[in-house]
C-alpha cells in the first residue's frame, strides 16, 4: 500500500492534512450509528402504532427524530466536518466549537427525546432550545468554514443552501415548541403550515440538498472517476432551489398549483442529477459498481417515486396521515438510504486514514476493504429497500399485517448495519479515541 505523502495524500488522490482530528467526527457518526440502533427497535415496537397512522401521536414525533436528529443528523454532522475538508481543502473554522458543541448536542437529544415521548411541555422548551443551539452552533461553523473557500462551484452551492435551509427548519421547528410548550398560543392557528414548513426545510431542503452536493465528490471518488461532464450541475442546483420554494409558497398561500409546479420542477432536478450520477458512474476506473454506490442510485429512483406520491397525494388525499405516508417514504428511500450506502465507503475510509494508513513494515498491510468488504451491504440495502416497498404499499391499502412485516424488515437491515459499521470503528479502540483531547 503506498505510504501517505507530506501532503497528507492516502490512496485515490484523498488530500486529508486539513481534517480535524479523528474524535470530532468519529462521535457524531457514533451517535448517529447508536440512534439508528434505537430507532430499529423503537421502530418495530411502533409497527402497529404506524399501521393505524395517527398524525402527531407522542410516540411517533419521538420516533421520527430518533431518526433525523439522533441518527441522520449527528451522523450527517460528523460525516460534513470530515468530509469538508477533503472537498473544499479547508480546515474547520474551529475545532474546539465543534468538538464541544457535541456534548450540547447529546444531552439536547437526550432530552428532547424524553420530552417528546412524555410530552412534557417544559421539557420540550427547554431541551428544544438546547437543540436549536447545537444545530446553529454547527451550522455557523460550516458555513464560516465554507466561505473561506475560492472553491465556489454546485457542490459550494448546495452545502451551503442545505445548512441555510437547516437554520430556517430549526427555526420554524422552535416556534413549534413554543406553540406546544404554551408559550405562543397565537401561532396555534398556523400551526399546519408551520409544522409542514419544518418538515419541508429539513427533508426537501437540508438534506436533500447536503446528500445531492455531497454526491458530486463521494461518488467520483469512491468510483475513481474522472472525466465526466458538470454543467448540469448548477442547474440542477437551481430546479432544486426553485422547487423548494414552489412547495413553501403552495403550504402558506391559496395558489394549491404550486404544489404541481414544485414537484414538476423537483422531478426535473431530480433527473437532471440522475444524469450527473450516470455520467459519473459511466467515467469510473473501477471495473465493478460496488453495492454502496448502487444503493445511492436506487435511493436517486426513489426520489422521484416520492415525488410521485407527492403528485398522488394532490390526487388522493388522506389527510395528514396521508402526507405522513409521502414524508415518511423519502426520508426512508432517500435520505436514510443514501446515508446508509455512503457510510459504508466513509465509515471504513475515515477509521483506515486513522489507525492503518502508515506502514507499521510488519506482517501484511491492511486495506480499506479489510475493513468491511463492500458486498457486505448488499443484503441490507436490498432488504430496507424491500420493506420499505412492503410498508408503503401496506399503508396505502391499510393492512396492518403488511406494515408490521415492512417495519420489520426495515428494522432487521437497520440492526445489522449498525452492527457492521460499529465493527468497523470497533468500540474496544474508541474508549481512548473518542476522549483524545478533551
């Protein structure tokens, strides 16, 4: 195996010199991969709850934010601090920020979870603030990061609009505590549009976006590719912005065409990616296109099928239950999936740049794919997949049985992921790891 050079290069062109050290970004994913433990057994405790569909039930708004905030989110966090630096060539705008801010972070989610799942009024006040906090924090840090860089291409664009669109969720999300907390009994008459403006900032807007940018560096590089064409990519970036907006202006005004016009736009951004992704994957040097990277297409296809829905939805309505449904298959099938198939290259990349990039010069070198073999994913991915189609299709007919099969299939593939990538990291070296420094 080559030997990292002096400018910080591992195998594949990767400059890592300006990463922040290992135990940032390594207890973020921690948690993340933790939450996403809970969240595979919450979720089958709830699967007949979720049969039923009821709307704003306690168990089920805790249940969602195990997923977005303890496992996509710190995930996501942890992933964004490393992987910034490898994209823009930049270093954390301040180290200590975020390594501190984690704690923050932990006990807000923490608390927000209890609180949410008692739905203790004073306790979703003041573990929402603490929450609001630690995301601003982070947010604030990347985008001064970020704006340090002459690096202003799509990618820029989209990192920075997703962390902007993140700060505008997180606000919207604070007004929602206040309204449940008591304390803003005047915004409890719109508290329908407020509640789908959250949700629309931080799936269509934070992290569509993040995972969209991101995509323009991860895949080329867990592909080696080279060569291929990016001009679609700033429009792209604009149908995207556009089509957020549509749907914002269809929840708060009477124009309900807006609603057709943003999900036209967002299948037409969506599209356009799928070619970028194609191009992509077309120019790679790597002979086989691993089960990872085919996770992030099928999460791509599942993208559009969501959008669909939207459309179905406009068509069909159930109530909020029926949004729920829509909300509740992209950000499985989209997020949550191209999440799961990026961690599986950036899990093993991150822990190999730490423990095993320099030579020891004894006994055979240790790859990244000694790791964690990337066929490994395919059984789950296929398996989320499969129950997520099952869960779907369940809902929509409202058969109880079949959404307890999906939630568990979606649940079995959830454990066994985590328990893949906390091998990977292997818990018995992350005692000292996680610590260093503090």
């Amino acid at each position: 195996m080559p030997e990292r050079g002096p400018s910080g290069a591992v195998p594949g062109g990767v400059i890592t010199s300006q990463s922040p050290p290992f135990a940032v970004p390594i207890r973020y994913m921690c948690l993340g991969v933790i939450c996403f433990a809970l969240f595979a057994v919450d979720f089958l405790v709830q699967s007949t709850a979720l049969a039923q569909g009821i709307p704003g039930a306690p168990h089920i708004v805790a249940l969602t934010h195990a997923l977005t905030l303890g496992a996509l989110l710190s995930f996501v966090m942890g992933a964004v601090y490393q992987l910034t630096t490898v994209a823009f060539l930049i270093p954390i705008s301040s180290v200590p920020a975020a390594r501190w801010n984690f704690w923050l972070y932990l006990l807000a989610f923490v608390g927000l979870f209890v609180s949410m799942s008692a739905w203790w009024s004073v306790g979703l006040l003041v573990f929402g603030s603490l929450m609001a906090l630690a995301v601003y924090i982070y947010a604030v840090v990347l985008v001064i990061s970020l704006l340090r860089t002459k690096n202003r291409d799509a990618m820029f664009g989209f990192v920075v609009s997703a962390h902007v669109y993140l700060m505008l969720a997180v606000a919207a999300a604070v007004l929602l505590v206040l309204v449940d907390a008591g304390r803003a009994p005047g915004l409890s008459a719109i508290l329908e549009p407020l509640l789908a403006t959250h949700i629309t900032l931080a799936v269509g807007g934070f992290f569509s976006f993040l995972v969209m940018g991101f995509s323009f560096k991860l895949l080329p590089m867990f592909t080696l590719s080279h060569g291929f064409p990016t001009w679609r990519q700033r429009w792209t970036l604009a149908l995207a912005h556009v089509a957020l907006w549509c749907i914002l202006g269809a929840i708060w005004s009477p124009v309900r065409p807006l609603f057709w016009v943003g999900a036209a736009v967002g299948l037409a951004a969506f599209v356009n990616h799928g070619l970028d992704v194609r191009g992509i994957v077309r120019k790679r040097m790597r002979k086989k296109v691993e089960s990872p990277i085919r996770g992030v297409i099928a999460a791509l296809v599942a993208a559009l099928v969501g959008l669909c829905l939207l459309v179905l939805r406009l068509l069909w309505g159930r109530g909020a239950a029926g949004w729920q449904d829509v909300v509740a298959f992209y950000l499985l099938g989209v997020v949550t999936l191209t999440v799961m198939s990026f961690a599986y290259k950036i899990v093993p990349f991150l822990v190999w740049s730490k423990r095993y990039s320099k030579p020891s010069g004894k006994g055979k070198p240790i790859l990244i794919s000694d790791l964690l073999r990337p066929d490994r994913a395919r059984p789950v991915l296929i398996g989320f997949a499969a129950g997520l189609v099952v869960l779907t299709a369940s809902r929509a007919a409202l058969w109880t049985p079949g959404v307890v099969v999906g939630c568990a299939a979606i649940s079995a593939a959830a454990a066994v992921f985590c328990v893949q990538v906390m091998r990977v990291m292997e818990p018995g070296k992350l005692g000292r790891e996680l610590f260093e420094r503090d």
